[in-house]
C-alpha cells in the first residue's frame, strides 16, 4: 500500500480537507505545507521561512513516520520530499468553486477582520486576486503551469482528481490508487 502521499493544487482546490479525509480514513499522520513555509504571525501568511530552513522543517517532520499525507505546494522549495512520495494528487478544481470556498473559509476564520475596515481586509482581497490568475498565470508564481511543469519531475504515480466532486468520492479515488499494487 502507499502511504506516502502528497496532494496538491490551487489555492481552494481542496488539497487540504481531502488531506485531512485520507489521514483519517487510513490512519496517516496530516502535514500542510503552509506549517512549514510560513512563520507564525498575526495576521497569518505574513513572513515566509528561510528557503533552507522550511526545508529542514519538512524533512524532519516526514522522517517522524512512515505513513503521512502532505497537502499543499511544494514548488520551488519543497523538491527535498520529491523521493518519499509513493502517489501525487492533483486536485483540479474550477476558479469559481475555489474563490467560494476560500471567501468562505477566510469569513470563517477571521470573520470582521476581512469585512471592509478590518485589519485583514486587504490581505483577503489580494488573496482572492492571486487566487483568480492561477489559471492564466506563469511562473514562479504558483500556477497551473508550474504545477504541470514540477509534477513532470515525480517519479511515482499520479491521480488527477476533480476537486468539485464530493471528498468522500475522491477520498475512495485515492485510497484505490493506494491499494494499486507497484
């Protein structure tokens, strides 16, 4: 079985809650890459750690077990785990469906702070801005076209996965391609 998994994808595309669904339903330590590329701040996503020293991060925390799921993106400094991975998953998931989910998601989470006036305002809004362009956008910057460029470098399988479907659908996608045999 593999157990070494890593889910990635858009910002809102679900890499995280399908994450969090496969650690669950197979016992697996969750990981998330925004743990390790950025600095505890308040506001959030503020200050990004040394290239050197996330990198440290995450390899120390992978080596802590045999059995995990990585969700979040790797590209342009994460490539140290490229070798532990035993199944990548692409989550593609439609603009609309991800800037709904991440304007819900940041309601949620830091509530007036987003509204017009609050403290965090600004920071929503180019989250969305950023957000919206990684379909048509280019490198370095997150995109689908670094995504599709950095998944050519791995040298396990991979599952495409429809981050519009349900995350118990995808989570039985996954666990199939799992369960495949080498």
């Amino acid at each position: 079985m593999r157990e070494r998994i890593h889910i990635f994808g858009a910002s809102g595309a679900g890499t995280s809650t399908l994450g969090r669904e496969l650690a669950q339903t197979h016992g697996l330590t969750f990981f998330d890459t925004d743990d390790f590329f950025w600095e505890a701040t308040d506001p959030p996503y503020q200050r990004a750690r040394e290239r050197g020293y996330r990198q440290q991060l995450l390899t120390e925390a992978l080596s802590t077990t045999r059995r995990w799921v990585l969700a979040g993106s790797l590209c342009g400094w994460g490539d140290v785990a490229i070798p532990l991975f035993d199944l990548a998953v692409f989550v593609v998931t439609d603009s609309d469906i991800r800037l709904k989910r991440l304007r819900t998601r940041e309601q949620e989470a830091f509530g007036e702070r987003i509204s017009p006036g609050g403290d965090m305002h600004n920071q929503h809004k180019s989250l969305l801005e950023w957000a919206a362009r990684y379909d048509e956008g280019h490198p370095p910057e997150r995109t689908r076209q670094l995504h599709e460029e950095w998944l050519t470098g791995l040298e396990c399988p991979l599952v495409r996965a429809d981050g519009a479907r349900p995350v118990k659908e995808l989570c039985k996608e996954v666990s199939a391609a799992m369960a495949a045999t080498r």
